[in-house]
C-alpha cells in the first residue's frame, strides 16, 4: 500500500533519472565505453565499404567485409541511421530538462529506422540462424522499448518513459558489447577452428545478453526499480 507521501518520493526518482543522477559509475563507464566502441565500429566499416576491395588483413576479417561490401547499400542505411542515433545518446540521456521535443522525436524516429534496417540486415545474416535468431530476439525487445516509452510518454509517465527509453538504449549498444566478444573469437580461432560464421551469432547472444542482463539487474535492484518495473 502507498503512503501519502510515495508519489512525491516516485516523481523526485523520475527527475533523479532524469538528470542521470541515479546511474551508478559502472554504468556511466560502459555507457561511454559502448558509445566509443559503437563510433569505432561505424568508422571502420564506413572506411572499408568506402575502400577498393583488397586481401589485406586476416582471412576471415577479409571475408567479412566482402560480405558487408555485397550489402553495401542496406550496410551503409543501417551504420548511417546507428550512428546518427548513438550520437543523440549522450544529449538524451542527460537531463530530462535540456532534451528538446524535436530531439527526442529524432531518437524515436532513428531507434525506429535502425530497428528496421537491422532487420533487413539479419535476412542475409553472417552467422546464419544463430545470428538471425539473436537480431529478432533483441531488435525486437529494442522496438518494444521505444514503443512503450513513446507510450509512456504520450501519458505523461515520466518515470516509465525514462525506464523503457533506458532499457531501449542499453539494448541498442549491446551490439558495441559484441566488438570485444567476437575479438576474443578471432583472437582464439587458431586453436577453436571456429570459423566467422560459427561464432558471429555467438557473439551477438553472449554481447546483447550482457547489456540487457545488466541494465534489467540495476533497474531491478534498486526500490523504485522492485515497485515499477
């Protein structure tokens, strides 16, 4: 039962949220440390499917921007709308107060576009169902997110709107989380003999269950996050 007094102690965790107050160091770390590697991953493959085809480099890297150099059209749509969207993260999930209607329409729309396009990605996956299975599962989970912080922004719930909108962008760079994992994979492939396409989806699994594991363990953790989520 809530007292009288729990709406005001709810709406001051909003405004907490809101500021990014609430976010323990951890979490600060790896969202800067997520943006980095997500900006890192766009350049690179910007600057190869901007690049003469070549076989420099090692063998399965070499194939893997093959492939993304056949998709260039979708791949170029897809890291264009990605990292428009990681660059509006800093300036979203700072103070509620300084977020403009016209910039948060922004993220929404481009959360939408990138949702889709990686969809449109998956159907010609690296790493065949594994991957595909991974992209339906957690775009999927992503696109609820942002509806339903959409939705609960058109009521006027601050507090869920933030909530989803967090869940949203820690799945989102869940795809930066993947980076290290799958570098663990190539680094390792001389003794596992696994190849791109064996441990692509792999690493999609283990990297977006690590952002979504850990963003839900710390909303769940803390007492307005036992109560509202």
């Amino acid at each position: 039962m809530r007292t009288a007094t729990e709406p005001g102690r709810l709406q001051g965790t909003a405004e907490r949220l809101e500021r990014g107050a609430s976010f323990p160091t951890w979490l600060r770390v790896g969202f800067w440390a997520c943006i980095v590697i997500a900006v890192a991953a766009v350049v690179r493959r910007a600057v190869v499917l901007a690049s003469p085809a070549g076989n420099s480099g090692p063998p399965q890297m070499t194939a893997l921007d093959a492939w993304f150099r056949m998709h260039a059209a979708l791949t170029w749509a897809h890291i264009l709308c990605a990292l428009a969207l990681v660059a509006l993260l800093p300036f979203v999930m700072r103070s509620g107060r300084g977020v403009s209607p016209g910039l948060e329409r922004a993220f929404f729309l481009l959360g939408v576009t990138t949702g889709v396009t990686a969809y449109a990605m998956s159907a010609n996956a690296v790493g065949g169902w594994v991957e595909r299975s991974a992209v339906l599962f957690f775009d999927t989970l992503f696109l609820v997110s942002l509806a339903r912080a959409y939705a609960m922004g058109r009521r006027g719930d601050r507090m869920q709107k933030r909530r989803w909108m967090v869940r949203a962008v820690a799945i989102l760079l869940g795809i930066a989380t993947t980076r290290p994992v799958m570098g663990v994979f190539f680094a390792t492939s001389p003794m596992t003999h696994w190849t791109t396409r064996q441990f692509f989806g792999v690493a999609f699994w283990i990297g977006f269950s690590i952002n979504t594991l850990a963003i839900e363990f710390w909303l769940r953790s803390t007492a307005a996050g036992r109560r509202l989520a």
